[in-house]
C-alpha cells in the first residue's frame, strides 16, 4: 500500500466536498497523466483556451497538446513587443477556458492566490467561462493563514527565478513585505465561494506539482 497516496485520498475527498459547498467542482486523480487527460476532456474542439503564468501548466505539456488539437489559444508568450504582450493578457480574460493553477488550496475548500499584475486572480474572479485549477497535493493546506505562509515563501520565492524579479526574498529566502516595483505579490485572492456555480473545476493530483 502507497501510505501518501491513501493520505492524499483521504485528504481530496474532504477537499472536494468542501469545493462543492463553495460552488466549486473538485476531481481527484492519482497521476499527472490522469491529470492532463482529465483537464483535456474539459475543453471542447471550438473553445478558445488561455492561461496565466502557471509552472505546473508548463511541466504538463498541456500546451502542446492544445496546439496538436488545433485548438485555438490567447498565447501572451508570442507577442512581438510588451504592447501586444498586455493586449493579450488582457484578450486572455474573455476566453472560454483558462488554465491556472493555485498558490495553495486549503482543508476548507478555499484557493489562496497571490500575483504581481493580478491578470491571473482576475481569470479566477471574473472574464473566463470555464477556469481549470489544476493542483498538487503538495500545494494544500490546513487553513488561510498556512495557505498564506506557503504562497510567501514555497511559492513566490522560486517564482521569482523563474520570473528573473528583482526583490529581496530571492536573496534572504524570505519574505520582507516588500513594495518595490518587481514584487510578485502585488495582489491577493482568496476564492471563498465561486460565482456562477462551477465556473472554477479543481483538479487535484497526487504528485508533486508546481511549487
């Protein structure tokens, strides 16, 4: 018997009804294999598709999967100047579908997000049809504040190397409650109830993903 893995059962099934209670819709799968094929199978062949800034999106492969499909895309990624970058972020909002992930999912159901220009929270309050939250067990916690305290320290720091942000906690390790231009937590969200009902579909995964 995988012992983790019965936990994270264990775990998921609170979760889950927990979304469920908050207008959510939760889904446990044991692999990130399962994973993919499960948020594919939430997209249809004529939705247009977006994304924020996710690094556990990345590591999926989902991407490429969406173009070999020949579904189309709001890709911010190939703009041609950082005008056309933010008129496709802000494009990104009006898609049928967009695909995040979470800084941290709590016990209760709730999805703690932090951003530095806040497009991706925007995706989770407001614009999309259809947001697909896909998450590792290792991004749940017990409650908003340890949701807090992961999202400022396991999340935003590696972040800032994958961003190339400028802001102290990449060289301290930790957060200083910064507010200098190349912050990454400009904004904070915490998804409590989702309006209208099952707009946000949470994937969780038995594995490691994202930080």
């Amino acid at each position: 018997m995988d012992f983790l893995k019965e936990s994270y059962k264990v775990k998921s099934d609170t979760i889950i009804k927990n979304l469920q209670k908050r207008g959510m819709e939760g889904y446990y799968v044991d692999t990130r294999e399962e994973a993919i094929e499960k948020a594919m199978s939430m997209i249809n062949q004529d939705d247009v598709v977006s994304w924020g800034g996710s690094y556990t999106v990345d590591e999926l492969g989902i991407k490429k999967l969406l173009e070999e499909k020949q579904i189309a895309v709001i890709d911010r990624d190939k703009a041609k100047s950082p005008e056309e970058r933010v008129r496709l972020m802000k494009q990104a909002l009006t898609a049928d579908v967009f695909l995040t992930s979470t800084n941290a999912i709590t016990m209760n159901g709730e999805l703690l997000n932090i951003d530095g220009n806040g497009n991706r929270l925007a995706a989770f309050c407001y614009g999309p049809d259809s947001v697909i939250v896909i998450a590792g067990m290792n991004k749940v916690a017990t409650d908003i504040d340890t949701a807090m305290k992961r999202a400022r320290t396991e999340a935003t720091i590696p972040n800032t190397f994958r961003t190339n942000s400028n802001t102290p906690c990449r060289i301290t390790g930790k957060c200083s409650e910064c507010t200098m231009p190349d912050t990454l937590c400009g904004q904070i969200l915490v998804t409590r109830y989702c309006r209208p009902n099952n707009k946000i579909k949470v994937i969780l995964v038995g594995e490691n993903l994202g930080f």
